[in-house]
C-alpha cells in the first residue's frame, strides 16, 4: 500500500484502536466571524455584508438558483458554458468582464455548484460598486458571439477531468447515486452534450436563475454603507419571482461497482455513502466523522470553476459534498503498488466498527478539536469569508448560522457519531478507476 493510502489507514486505525488525533483548536468562539447585516430587496434579492477594515479590499459572491441541479441529460455542461459566458461579455468599453476586473486589480471567476451558480469577485473596495454592477449586466445578457469560445474553454476543462482519477471516480459515485438528475452528469459535461449544445440553451439557462428569490449577494471586507447600497442597486431590478424548486432525490441505497478505464498511472477507488446536508441537525456530526476517517477536501475540493478543477492527481481522503440535497460522503483510495482490495476491506472494517462501537471520550474531544479547526481554518480568503456568509444567509439561522455551527459541533457526543454513522454510512456505492492496461 503506497503512502497517501496509509494516511488514510492510519485515520481509521485512530478509530478502531481509540488511539489520538493530531491537531487542536480553540473552543468555538461565538464571536468568531464577525457580526454581518442583511437586508431583503423588494424584488426578494437578499444583499448581506460582513465588514473588516483589515485590507482595502472588498470580497463579492453571487449566488444565483441555478447549478448541475437544473441541467438535463442533453444539457449536461450548460450551467459551466453559461457561467464562462457571462465572465467573456463585454462590459465597458468593449473589455469583457474578466478584462475589466484584472484592468481594476481584482479578478472575477464562477464555480458550479449543485443547486447554484457563484459568481466571485475581489477587488480594490472602490472599484466593487462598478463591478458587481457589470457582473449583473453580463448574467442577465450573455453576449451569444463569446457562446463559441466559452463552450471550447469548458470543452478543455472537461478534458483534463477525464485524466483525472478522483473526479473520474467522483463522476461515477455521483452517476449511480444521483440518477434522474441533473447532478448526476459530469460537471462539466460529456462530450456529445457540449458539442450539440446552442446560443438558444445558454440563453434559456441564463434565464432560469433570473429570480430575485434564491439570489444572493454576500459581501466582505473594506465596505462602507454606500457600496452595500449599491450592491442592491445592481440587482434591484432582477424579477421579483421564486425560483422553483428541485425535483427531491432519493439516493440509491445499493452497493453498485462500477470499473472504469482511463489514461491514469495508478487505481483509485472511491466509496460513496449518503449524508446529511449541511442544513440538517445531523451536519455537524458528519463533520466530526470526516474528521475522524480522513482529512481531506472541503465541499469545494472538487468543484468545477473558472480556475479550473481543485481535485489533485494524488488527492486521498474524505471529501463531504453538503450542499447537495441529498448529501454525499466519499473515500477516496489511492491503489498506487499496493493492494486496493485489502485497502477497501480496510475502510469498510473501520466503517462498521463506527456504527457499533461507542468512541472512547478523550478520541470525541480531539475529533471534535479538528473539526473545529478545519471548519475554522477553511476560511483564508475574502472569496471564501463571502462564501461562508452567503451560504449562512440562505440558512434557516440566517447569517448567523456561521458561528452556531462551531457551537453545535463542539456539543456533539459518541452517541451522535454513533447514530449518524449508523443512518448514512451504509449501502454504499464503490466505484473503481483502472488504468487502460490493468485488469481488476
């Protein structure tokens, strides 16, 4: 068994022998994140803002009702080519929207989500006002003479996802657990589907998340009242009209094995569970349990974007993908030499012994202590803090969902992992990515 798979072993050895964890964090800190305002415009568009004069620079994230969730079999890529639209449509002066970001020092990108589409901006705080406000030009008008270079620039990222063993394996939990819906497609397409793909599609799709309810402006860092206020201003006159609501998932709950050849030095597996999502009362025990079986990506480790795709080549661990309703829990396995059946039997083991044995105490505590510290230390940039506080304000707490999480996972007990682990860690989904020239 190579390294990077006996760091994962060694996280479930912790949990079968009761053994320590590494890391530690403070207690959670109810002031941790900062206090943040939030307003509802009259058209249902909810603008809410964290301020830190730390820096002049200023954080935006723009989440709109439409991601992987909305697109269908014949669509599959559309919400990745209408994103990369969107950032190719000139604003001023004939510069796309990205030029005219960098020409500002700031940089603007997207990343699809599940059931969104994010549009993140930093920049200089006195230039935000003018930018969010082309970033809302140029997602409600996508210029159809740049549908061709964006389509190809998706294309490209495609590509190099195929090469790519955890988001080929990734692709494959999510075909068998999702299907009949839209996030059970690649994220950024199949080939077949890009190719036959129309201006008349990414209009339509541009379309779909034109709602004032479900669109989120989150704000961070050098703000003063009047750039909040035009944060607002930029998206008043969005339609004043609810974004329908997804078709309800059931995951597949059967063990299904996939095998897949593709142009990768080494076999990788991934396992697949169903998990709470992250606005379930069971979300922070699961965040303990990633703690607990492998440190590894957060929900957007393996997210397609503009920056292209975070998942790398020899990423190993646990990645939690919460805001898909519902959840997904994976492991992830690097064969490399060794053997990667005794790994999987390995995993499994580990999996059933923490749905039937009570955690020691002291293994809770430090489980708990790294959690936190993960949760806490996800935060390094202005994007990432927008992030958090958009996501919170959509959130049955409102923004103030940020600092109660770090609470509710610090008051998780043996008992909660032990139910948790029971209800979601089972009927699992394997799937399996063999280089060209290997056999099973």
């Amino acid at each position: 068994m190579n390294h990077a798979t006996s760091r994962l072993a060694a996280a479930l050895a912790a949990v079968l022998v009761g053994g320590a964890l590494l890391g530690a964090a403070p207690a959670p800190d109810a002031g941790h994140f900062p206090p943040a305002t939030i307003s509802v415009l009259p058209n249902g568009v909810i603008v809410t803002a964290q301020i830190s004069n730390d820096s002049p620079i200023a954080g935006a994230q723009v989440f709109v009702p439409a991601g992987l969730m909305q697109q269908t079999a014949l669509t599959a890529g559309i919400a990745a080519v209408t994103a990369a639209t969107v950032l190719r449509t000139p604003v001023e002066g004939g510069r796309s929207l990205t030029d005219t970001a960098t020409a500002a020092g700031g940089a603007v990108g997207y990343t699809v989500d599940p059931g969104a589409t994010r549009f993140q901006l930093e920049c200089q705080a006195s230039a935000l006002p003018q930018l969010l406000a082309d970033l809302a030009r140029a997602m409600a008008a996508p210029d159809p003479a740049q549908f061709a270079a964006a389509r190809t620039e998706v294309s490209a990222a495609a590509a190099d996802d195929e090469t790519n063993p955890a988001l080929v394996a990734y692709a494959m939990v999510r075909q068998v657990r999702y299907q009949g819906s839209g996030f059970a497609y690649p994220q950024g397409g199949r080939p077949t589907s890009l190719a036959h793909l129309t201006v008349a599609d990414m209009q339509k799709f541009a379309a779909t998340y034109q709602y004032g309810t479900g669109t989120i402006v989150a704000l961070t860092g050098a703000l003063s009242p009047q750039d909040i206020d035009a944060a607002g201003k930029a998206f008043a006159s969005w339609p004043a009209r609810t974004a329908p609501a997804s078709a309800p998932i059931v995951a597949e709950k059967r063990q299904h094995e996939i095998v897949a050849h593709r142009n990768v030095q080494a076999p990788w597996l991934a396992i697949g569970f169903n998990a709470p999502s992250q606005f379930s009362k069971d979300f922070p025990a699961m965040l303990v349990i990633q703690a607990l079986l492998g440190r590894g990506g957060d929900v957007h480790a393996l997210s397609f974007g503009s920056g292209g795709s975070g998942g790398a080549a020899d990423y190993v661990g646990a990645y939690y993908q919460y805001e898909a309703q519902p959840g997904s829990f994976l492991i992830f396995l690097n064969g490399g030499s060794g053997d990667i059946d005794a790994a999987l039997r390995q995993v499994e083991q580990g999996i059933v012994r923490l749905r039937t044995d009570p955690l020691p105490d002291e293994l809770v505590v430090r489980a708990k202590k790294l959690a936190l510290g993960d949760y806490y230390l996800s935060v390094t940039s202005l994007s990432d803090a927008a992030w958090l506080l958009g996501r919170s304000a959509s959130s049955p707490d409102g923004v103030g969902f940020e600092n109660a999480l770090a609470t509710r996972i610090s008051a998780v007990s043996a008992a909660d992992i032990e139910r948790v682990a029971r209800q979601y860690l089972a009927d699992e989904t394997v799937a399996v990515v063999l280089p060209v020239t290997a056999g099973r």
